[in-house]
C-alpha cells in the first residue's frame, strides 16, 4: 500500500466503507477537516494526499453513488481552493450524481454556498451553478464578480456569459 496508485487507494477507500450506513459516511465527511488550498505545502506531501485528498475523493464518490444530498453540501464546505492534482473539478460530477435529475435541488444546495467565507467552498458552489445554467443564479453571479479573489470572480464572469447565450439562443 506504500506505493499504491491513487485510483487504487481511492477504490480502496470506497470499498472499506461498502458497509457504512448513509449516516456514518455523511458523520466521516462532517468530521473530514476542509481541504487545504492548492498554494500550500502541504500538497507535497505523499501522506496528505492519502489520508485527507483521496478520502476527500472516495467520500465525493460514495455521496454520488447513494445519491447522498445532504454530502454535496459537506463536500462543498470542505473543497480546496485551487485544483490540485486536477482532483477538484471531477467535484461537480459528484454533486451532480448526487441529485440527478433534480438541478433546481442541486442549484438551491449550491446557492448559500456561494457566499462562504471559505474561498473554496464559494469557488466551486459557484462553478457548480455555472455548469447548471440556472438563470436563478444569475444574481449570485453578479455578487460573485465582486469577489475578493480573481478565480471566483473568473468562474462568475463566465457564468454570467454561459446565462447570456442561452438567452440569446432561446
């Protein structure tokens, strides 16, 4: 296990906890610390991304497969701002496993976050809402775009563009 892949870690991950009730994998995700952002040190470190970012994944994964709604929020709340690894961006397929085919769900989920005092909560609750093009979120996109941070108000921007070409095509 020492040098194990990470798809096999994550794979092993989600097979310890085949047994879990819904309850104890939401309990094992609330009490997973959010992830760090992408900018610290930590990230070079083989034992983080072990035993906090593949959990984080195989948590992410397991939410998809039981359709665990109430995860998509504890997993929002605990995304790293940034992308390391690439492993974030695969987040909203779990979030929308989660709640298919219910987006206007998925979007009522996402839309407290996006005003989180935790900048990767905000970052991708707002790419989540991006990705639904929900005309509803449009006013959160412009709040969005007033953002401390240049990705959030990125994300935003292109929220708003992806609303305006749907209407334009409607």
């Amino acid at each position: 296990m020492a040098d194990e892949k990470p798809h096999k870690t994550i794979e092993r991950y989600v097979a310890e906890r085949a047994t879990l009730t819904d309850s104890a994998i939401l309990m094992e995700l609330a009490e997973l610390a959010p992830l760090r952002d992408e900018t610290d040190q930590i990230w070079n470190t083989s034992e983080y991304w072990k035993n906090e970012a593949y959990r984080f994944v195989a948590l992410a994964d397991l939410v998809a497969k039981r359709k665990l709604r109430d995860g998509v929020r504890l997993l929002l709340e605990r995304a790293s701002f940034g992308d390391p690894g690439e492993m974030m961006r695969g987040l909203r397929h779990s979030c929308e496993a989660a709640f298919n085919p219910d987006w206007i769900g998925l979007a009522a989920a996402c839309t407290p976050l996006a005003g989180s005092a935790r900048p990767g909560t905000r970052l991708w609750a707002i790419d989540q809402l991006r990705v639904l093009d929900d005309p509803a979120a449009e006013p959160v996109f412009r709040r969005a775009l007033s953002d401390e941070l240049q990705a959030v108000r990125e994300v935003a921007a292109s929220g708003i563009a992806r609303l305006d070409r749907k209407k334009n095509n409607a």
